[in-house]
C-alpha cells in the first residue's frame, strides 16, 4: 500500500505521516534524504529526530539513487521523506543524476522500497503557489517535482495535504 | 472560542470572517481584540520566541493568517524563518481551535469544527 502527504512548508506533514505510519507498521523505517549540511539543515533533522523519538523507528539515509537502496532488513512500514529533498539532490548534487530523466529515476526509486515493506508511506512538498518565475533550473526543478507528484498521487491508494496540521484527502480517505 | 481562517493572499478571508462571525472593520484593529488580520505580517514584524506561548496568547480570537508555505523554499534566512514560524503557529492554533477555514476564492472549505 502506497500513501503520499504533500503539503507546505511547516504544514504538520511530517507529524501526520508518522502518524499513519504508526497507525498500520509496528516496525518501521524512516528513510531519511536531506543532505546534512549548514546550520539549518541540521537543526530540522534534530526536530525531525525528536517527533520521532519513542516510536519505533530505524533510521537510515538515501540522498541520491534510491532505486539502488536496500534496506538492512525487511520493515512492516517504510516512511521516505522527502521526494522533494531527493528531487533536489539527483537535479543539483555532484552524486546526483542531473536533469534528465530524472523524475523517472525517482519513480523507479520508490518502486524499489515497495519491495522492502507493506505500507510505504511517502512525504512530498507544496512548492507551486508564489507566482515568482525563479532561474530556469528552479522552473525545471518545480516542474519535475509537480510531475512526480502527479505520478505518486495517481499511483497511491491514498493522498492527502497537511493544512495547518490537519489532513485534506484527496482520494482513499478511508485509509487515513 | 478560537477559530483559524487560513488561505492564499486576496481570496476573501476578512469579508467571510465579516459575515460569518458579525464582524467589523474595528474588531480587526490591533492584536487585543477579537479579531486579528494577517497574522503573518505581524509574525514578519515581531520575533516570535516561543510558537506555543505566542499561539496560546490568540485564544478566543477568531485569526486570519495567509497561507505562505507553498512556494519555493527562500534562500533568505530571514524569509525561510518567517515562512517556518508562520507554519508552526498555525499548526499550534490549528490543534486548539474549535473551527478552521480555509478559504479559496471567496468559499470556505470547514476543515475543522463546524459552522
């Protein structure tokens, strides 16, 4: 079973996908994709680290070629966040794989986890509501990530956005 | 009661809350009445140290806020922090108040509570 939450910045997305998460798997994963570099992305992996604190978590990292990541064992849940930390690391790290064919290498890494749990529960980003035209590789990077999850909402048994915490289905409300 | 109007800039947030909760122009003045106007402007302008304490402090308080997280992530510290606090606040009011509306052009979606 597949789930996607998107949702914008510091929307709750993260709380709300542990929380269904916890609701299916007892054994779980969290499959972490922000590169830990600077003083900011430090201090929201230390946040990230105390939400998830007492409730069974392994943890390990995949920043780029995901379809070649194999977890240390088999998990009931698997939680990847996030598509959107991934999509920027394959487009703009020296490890990645560049612009093209880029939103496929994704979709085949998330394929790949399926095959490592029962209930992948999957943490993309609301990036497309400002209205600002960004340089053209931010434009591709928008564009990619707004196909990607167009492609993940389709292929889910359930989607929802996080709003201020509180969780929009989309489809598969039931499952929630 | 506490309820939490969210929604993108200009999509008719005052005047639902205007007509939904008998509302005027004056109740919006300042952040010690019972209503406040773009919670987020005031969070730009103000350091906000703790999110629960400065959210707890707008109980009772009928809250309109832009929805400001929906865009590409700002290099700028400053206006990374303001989206950041913004989302945070929000979640926080959010988890107490008895109503939240989020409004889309002029129509409010109740996503919490009921009106």
């Amino acid at each position: 079973m597949k789930i996607v939450i998107t949702g914008g910045s510091a929307s709750g997305k993260s709380a709300n996908a542990e929380k269904i998460i916890c609701k299916y798997a007892k054994n779980n994963l969290y499959l972490a994709t922000m590169q830990p570099f600077g003083h900011e992305a430090q201090k929201r992996i230390k946040r990230h680290l105390e939400l998830r604190q007492g409730k069974c978590f392994d943890t390990e990292e995949c920043f780029t070629n995901l379809a070649e990541f194999k977890p240390k064992k088999q998990y009931d849940g698997i939680l990847l966040e996030c598509v959107s930390n991934l999509l920027a690391n394959e487009m703009f790290s020296p490890n990645g794989i560049g612009f093209d064919n880029v939103a496929n290498h994704i979709l085949n890494g998330i394929n790949n986890l399926e095959k490592y749990c029962k209930v992948l529960v999957i943490v993309t980003s609301e990036i497309f509501s400002d209205g600002e035209n960004y340089p053209y590789e931010t434009m591709e990077y928008c564009k990619l990530l707004g196909q990607i999850n167009q492609n993940l909402f389709h292929l889910s048994n359930a989607a929802a956005e996080s709003v201020c915490g509180i969780l929009l289905p989309y489809k598969g409300a039931n499952l929630l | 009661m506490t309820v939490l109007i969210v929604g993108g800039a200009y999509q008719g947030k005052k005047e639902l809350a205007k007509k939904l909760f008998h509302l005027n122009d004056n109740d919006f003045v300042g952040m010690e009445n019972k209503a406040i106007y773009n919670l987020h402007e005031y969070i730009k302008l103000n350091n906000i140290t703790d999110v629960s304490d400065f959210a707890n402090s707008l109980k009772n308080k009928i809250i309109i806020c832009d929805e400001i997280g929906c865009g590409v992530v700002p290099i700028d510290k400053k206006l990374n922090d303001w989206r950041e606090i913004t989302g945070r606040v929000c979640c926080e009011i959010a988890s107490f108040a008895d109503i939240v509306i989020r409004v889309t052009a002029g129509m409010p979606q109740v996503i919490k509570g009921r009106i």
